[in-house]
C-alpha cells in the first residue's frame, strides 16, 4: 500500500534529493534560456528574424544528430559523469553567449558554435536523464521518483518562463543568459555530488560492450558506436508497445507543433483578443501538468502503457474546441485537461521504459525514443502556415485534433499496448485508486 508520507520519504534519500533540485535546476536554467536569447539576440545591431533563425537552428540540429551518439555515450559511462559533462558544456555555452553580448563582439559564427555547444549538450544529457533515475532508487520507487522528478520540472518551467522574461526586462538578455549559464553550472556541481554505486560486472554481451578497453584504431572506435546503436535499435524494435507509441508520438508531435506553434497564437491574436488568450491557455497546461502530479503519485495501474495511451485522446481538445470557435474558458479548461493526462503520460510512460529495458541499454532506448517522437516536430511548424492560409487556422486545428485522435486510436489496435502488465507489486494503490 503507498502513501503520501512514504513517497515523500524518498525526499530523505540523498542521491534522489540531489538528482530532483539538480534537474529542477537546470530545467529553470532551460526555461530561462529562450526568452533570454531570443531577446538578446533580436536586440544586436543589424539583426532580424534570419539572424535568430540561424542561432536557434544552430542548437537544434546538433541535438537531433547527436542524440542516439549521447545514448551511446551515457549507457557506456558513469552517467552521472555524463550528466555533469552535459550540464558544464550548457553552462559554458550559455555564459559564452552572455559575454558576447555584454561586450559586444557578437560575430553570428561564434554565436551559432555557442548555440550548437548547447544543442550537444541536451543530446548527451536526455539519455542519461532517464537511464540515471533506476541507478538512483529502487525498482518499486520508479513512479513517484518519476512524479517528483515531473513535479519540479513542471514547477521550474512556469516559474522559468515568467522569472526569465522579468530578468530580460529588468537587467537585460546578457545578464539573464548569465543567470541561466549559472543555473546549469550549479547542477553540474549537485550531480557531481552524488555517489553512485558502481556498476555490476559486465555479464551480458551488451554490457561487456559497454566496458571493453578502449580502442586505439579511430575506425573501431566508429564501428563500436554503430555496434552499440544496432544493439540499442534491436531493443527498440524488439518491444511492440515501445515502437508503436513512439510512432503515434511522432504524429501528435507533429500536430502540437503546429497547433502550439503557430495556428494556436495565430488565432487568439486575430479572434480571442491577443497574447493575453493564449497566455492563459498556457496556463491552464501548466496548472494541469502540476496537478497531474498528485494522480501520479497515487495511481498504479495494472497495465501502464494502456492507460498512458488512452491519456493521449483528451490532449486534442483544446484544439478541437478552438476549431469551433468554443469561448476561451472553455479552451483554457481543455488544456488543463491536456496538463494532465500528458503528465500522466509522461511518468507511467519513463517508469514503465526504466522498468522494462536493461539499464545497460537504457539510455540508448530513450535516444532512439526521443528521435522518434520529436523527427517530425519541424514538418508540422512548416506545415502549419500553409495550412492557415489554405484552410483557415480553425479548420486546420480540427485537422489537427483530428490527426491525435486517429494516431491514438490507431495504438490502440496493438496487442503489445493494450497488454503490457506492470509487476503485482507495483500495482498495490489506495482503495480510491482502482487499477486496470
């Protein structure tokens, strides 16, 4: 039977607390860090949205390309060693942008190394970040300490957002890109404070892999890297729940990217009176997102990724009700809505993958999961105005709701979803809970 007060006591457990304020950290560093830039550089002389454009695409695509390499990487090495790798590498790229801007000397190639820098970094953190938590606490623990995790992610991004536009206003982007460069520098100092016990001998093929000398032939050293993404790729593929949930992700990403993007804005700036509408949706996610934490923490359902998909349907309502021109109060209860079921989504989803995939395998599993799910993000952003133009934004949004919808329903169809079961142990819930 689980209880508030003994998820709770994991705050206790030093390796857990120092792990949840690290990445609750970071992540209002990462919160900090987009409106800082984005102002920041729209502000240098001669710059225009190119020149933004130029900078922010130089963070993305390095963190697409280097994203199954940071797998790799994290599930051969200490991944708390990576994790501080990755949160200096941010720190140093951040702080390389504030001193550019402070002075002055605001090359757009140095700006861009500095924005790809950070780009690399998050390919090396992600897969750590999740392969990290089942090294941190026992196997019965994965859900709350997944919860908690959430918790402060959820906390630090509202939080982010709104102490990182006032910073910009108050102090300026430089002096608010150095406040995010020594967010990241102190969780890089919190994760090198852990102790980790060391990892097992190597039994399995993979994990002796993961611990073979190092190569002094350049050549093997590229061919190891593509044997561990073949092994990676065949515990990926080998799983049907994994795969299929990563494809339906890949279409409703595909469409919030689209409808968060661009038709959402687009609509409350012509019809539902400005920036202020859409604020307040995001707001409502926000709050949604933070009060899914207290469903994840009590529910235990017997079968995790089942629930976790049926979550993914009331995601399309806000924008089915702006398609239909329903009032703002009404959008803004649908996207609180949204917070909820995709925080649910979000900790029965990572439990369930930290609780299934061989941890030596782990990080390079959530690699090729974050790849799959987020590869057709910029299609959808591309797709979007065209879509506006033609159609209309509210038509093209019930496209959109439309489109999660049909994806959802269609994981639905697969056996390995609906079946997979969770361990008797996990299960165990308050009598309020019932599981499935």
């Amino acid at each position: 039977m689980h209880s508030y007060r003994s998820d709770l006591g994991m705050l206790r457990d030093r390796n857990f607390s120092l792990l949840l304020v690290a990445r609750t950290i970071s992540v209002l560093g990462t919160s900090f860090a987009p409106v800082a830039l984005a102002f920041g550089v729209l502000a240098l002389p001669g710059a225009t949205a190119g020149t933004l454009s130029v900078v922010l695409t130089a963070e993305s695509l390095p963190m697409v390309v280097f994203m199954l390499v940071g797998g790799v990487i994290a599930d051969r090495l200490p991944r708390d060693r990576v994790m501080m790798t990755a949160e200096t590498l941010n720190a140093a790229a951040f702080l390389s942008l504030a001193g550019m801007m402070l002075t002055g000397w605001t090359p757009l190639p140095a700006l861009a190394t500095a924005a790809a820098i950070s780009g690399v970094s998050t390919a090396i953190l992600f897969p750590a970040l999740t392969g990290i938590v089942p090294d941190v606490v026992e196997a019965d623990r994965l859900q709350t300490a997944n919860a908690l995790l959430g918790l402060g992610t959820n906390i630090s991004r509202v939080a982010g957002l709104v102490m990182g536009g006032m910073t910009v206003v108050l102090i300026g982007a430089g002096w608010a890109l150095v406040v995010s460069g020594l967010m990241f520098a102190l969780a890089a100092v919190l994760v090198a404070a852990l102790r980790l016990k060391p990892a097992a001998a190597a039994q399995t093929p993979d994990e002796a892999e993961a611990v073979r000398p190092a190569r002094t032939s350049l050549l093997d050293g590229v061919r190891s890297v593509f044997t561990d993404l073949r092994g990676g790729w065949r515990e990926f593929i080998s799983r049907q729940w994994l795969w299929v949930v990563v494809a339906q992700f890949s279409l409703l990403v595909l469409a919030m990217q689209a409808a968060h993007g661009v038709l959402g804005p687009l609509v409350a700036k012509e019809q539902m009176g400005g920036a202020a509408a859409w604020s307040a949706v995001l707001a409502g996610e926000a709050v949604g997102m933070l009060g899914g934490i207290v469903v994840t923490l009590r529910l235990r359902p017997s079968r995790p990724i089942l629930i976790a998909t049926l979550m993914t349907l009331p995601t399309a309502l806000p924008y089915l009700l702006l398609g239909i021109s329903a009032p703002l109060w009404t959008v803004v209860l649908g996207a609180v809505v949204m917070g909820v079921c995709f925080d649910v989504f979000g900790v029965l989803w990572n439990t369930t993958m930290q609780r299934e995939i061989p941890p030596e395998a782990l990080s390079r599993v959530s690699s090729y999961d974050a790849l799959g799910s987020l590869m057709f993000g910029p299609i959808g952003l591309m797709l979007a105005g065209p879509a506006a133009i033609l159609v209309g934004p509210r038509p093209a949004l019930l496209g959109c709701a439309a489109l999660i919808l049909l994806a959802s329903l269609a994981a639905l169809l697969f056996p390995g979803v609906r079946g997979l079961r969770a361990p008797v142990q996990e299960t165990e819930a308050p009598a309020a809970v019932e599981a499935v």
